[in-house]
C-alpha cells in the first residue's frame, strides 16, 4: 500500500496502491469515502485512473445495495488465457504469425459493431429470459449476434510468448452491449429511487439500489447473467482460438486454461462483515487464486496468484491503467514513437479516428503501449497483493 487519506468529514478512509493519482480520480475516491452505503474503506488499486462516477481500478463494499456505476458498463469484462505446449521458435517468423492472425480476423468479429451474420444458439438466453431478466434484445438478435465477438476499445486477442519459451493465447473481452444496457437501464432506476427517498450523495452518478428492493434484486439477477454472458463469450473465441492455432501448429496441446472477470459486484465476507464488493477495473486475489494482469499491446502480461489480502477486499488490478486519455494520446503521440513501441510484433496498423484527436480522421493511436502505466511498476505496487507466476510478451496482438 503506498497510502492512506482520512481527512475530517470523511466516512470512510481511502487506501491506495497508485502512488500518484489524477485530481479527477482522487475527487471520485473521495466522493466514494463520503458515500451513505459505503463501509471499512475505499480501496485503489495501482492501475487506478479516472472513470464514471467511480474510479477505474477502485474496490468498494456496499452494505445492502448495489452501485450500477461502480461495476460500470462493461459488467463482466475480463480475461482468458490458455497455455500451449508449442515452444515459441515455431512462431519465430512475422509472416507465420500474420498467417494466424489474419484466419483469426476472418473467424471472430472483431471491432465495435462488428457481430456474427446469425443468431448464436446458447440456453442460456431461455434461462435468462424465463427468470424475469428484464434488459435484453434477443428478439431482435442484437446479443445473440454479439456473442463470440470481441468488441472494440481495449480488447483485444493476443499471441504470447512466456519468459519459458512457451506459447499462451489471451484475450479481453466481456459482455459487449448487453452489460451497457444493464447498467444504463438501473443506473436510471437508481437515481430516480435515489430522488424518491431523498437520499444525500456525494454525487449522482453514484446511485445505488437496496438489495432489499426489487430494483436492487433484479439488477443482482441482470448483472449475474451479464456475467454468464461474458464468460460465454470468452470461451466460444478461445474455443476458435485454439481450433485455428491448432491448424497451423498441428502439434499443440492446451496445457492449462484461466478465465476471470473484472467490472462486477459479488456477495463476501471481509472483516466479519457481509458486504456487496465492487471491483470495477479490479479482479479478485483471494488466496491462491490464480488470475490474469494484462499489460497494453506492447508490453507484458502477467499469470499471477492471489495472496488474500483483505487490505484490498482480496483484490488487484486488472490491467497497466490508462496514463492518458484517449484523446491525450491522438493528440501528443506519433505514428512513429508508437510504431517503435510495436517492433517486432504483429499487429495490424493504426486506424482512423472517429472520436478522438484534434481532427476528424485523424489517427487512432489510443491504445498505442505510450497511453498506458508501465506494467512492471503496475505489479510491482501490488506485491502485497499477488505473486507474479508467468510473465508473458506479445507476438501478435488483433485489438477491438
């Protein structure tokens, strides 16, 4: 931990693994210190930036009510990395591995808005739809086609080299549109409940809805299944993954498969207490755990195991963090810096913007590795938190 704030008036302490944080996201921690369903302590981890309403990178514990902002929008983005047998000198040439990448492009969706042509069968919609699940759009095909899609953004699927000379296969993706509507549909449900009881908040886009409520309940039950959603669609492009790797590596065998969420609320136990924790860009660390820390798509990614620690609700980071906003990085980075950045490493080339930089298509360098915290600092501010296993550097990266 690299520091506490308890200043008068607070509620709450705020206990922080980011040694220097930015001014919008200290004002959204202490906004969460202040908070009337907030207990113990506002935690931050490393990776922890500015984000809606709540700090990405933040884990809070809610007695009795449920926070849609601080899960956020992406419910259930997360990680799934599989280790391969296959030593990493049979991808030594670029244009091989462009070759994999490229029959990766043509099998998954890839990009915002991108989705399969049919509806994708999976009983889990029936399921869902016969417990009263209140925000979907089956009837119209929207989730049935998004799922097994990467989505845009940070996502991404990757090609990985172990510091053991071994190939893993990775990707980041979540529950794409779904967990959006979600959490618009009850953070609107919030606000308005919020201004019913005339509750006192730090800030309104910090509503939340007691669990005891139907509001509260069927939010639970939505945000549960938006997670079902999101593992699903992890497994079905890894499922593809390791088919179309396995066609050019004839020889592989899957070792080992891990697959965790970020951006969720789950009921534990910490400090004797039963609280709703928040982990929103956080992922669990309990004891022995074993999760994923991915960095950006220039630098490391981690295999880590949980060390339990409650400082953190058993918490860590779930990436590197961003270290300049999106539009920061189209504006004062260059083609050519981020270019460097990227040697070695297949990946397709930058993109129009269409959303940021000081002029309309203009490149997109958003995601470029200059945008995020150093990794190795990110892991290394959080070893109380995790033990690092498998370090782990791209060889091909397809992003959102």
């Amino acid at each position: 931990m690299k520091w506490v704030k308890y200043e008068n008036g607070y509620k709450i302490p705020i206990k922080s693994w980011c040694a220097e944080l930015e001014e919008g996201a200290l004002e959204q921690a202490v906004n969460l210190a202040h908070h009337p369903a907030l207990f113990h302590h506002v935690a931050l981890m490393p990776d922890c930036h500015e984000g809606y309403g709540m700090p990405i990178g933040g884990v809070v514990a809610a007695k009795g009510a449920v926070i849609p902002s601080a899960v956020g929008v992406d419910i259930g983005c997360g990680m799934i990395a599989v280790e391969t047998n296959v030593p990493a000198e049979r991808l030594a040439e670029m244009s091989f591995r462009r070759q994999i990448q490229e029959k990766l492009k043509e099998r998954i969706p890839v990009g915002e808005g991108n989705a399969h042509k049919e509806n994708q069968e999976w009983d889990g919609f029936e399921s869902y739809l016969d417990n009263n699940g209140q925000v979907h759009d089956f009837a119209n095909g929207l989730d049935r086609k998004n799922l097994g899609t990467l989505g845009g953004g940070n996502h991404f699927i990757e090609i990985q080299r172990s510091d053991a000379g071994c190939v893993w296969l990775m990707i980041h993706s979540g529950s794409r549109n779904l967990g959006k509507r979600v959490e618009e549909f009850y953070h609107r449900q919030a606000q308005k409940l919020n201004a019913m009881f005339h509750v006192a908040l730090p800030d309104p886009d910090l509503a939340f809805l007691p669990i005891e409520q139907p509001e509260g309940h069927d939010y639970f039950r939505d945000m549960l299944f938006c997670l079902r959603y999101a593992r699903e669609n992890r497994r079905r492009m890894m499922s593809v993954m390791k088919e179309t790797f396995a066609e050019f590596v004839p020889e592989t065998e899957f070792i080992q498969e891990i697959d965790i969420h970020h951006n969720y609320a789950a009921d534990e136990e910490h400090f004797g207490e039963k609280y709703f924790i928040h982990r929103k860009g956080a992922t669990s660390a309990k004891l022995d755990e074993i999760g994923i820390i991915p960095g950006s798509m220039g630098t490391a990614s981690y295999i880590v195991r949980g060390l339990g620690n409650e400082e953190s609700f058993m918490s860590c980071s779930h990436g590197a963090g961003r270290l300049m906003s999106r539009t920061a990085a189209c504006n004062n980075l260059t083609v050519d810096e981020c270019d460097a950045a990227m040697a070695g490493i297949v990946c397709e080339r930058w993109q129009k913007s269409r959303r940021y930089g000081k002029s309309k298509g203009q490149l997109d360098l958003s995601e470029a590795p200059q945008a995020y915290k150093p990794i190795d600092a990110v892991i290394e501010a959080e070893r109380d938190l995790v033990e690092p296993l498998v370090r782990l550097t791209p060889l091909a990266v397809l992003k959102g």
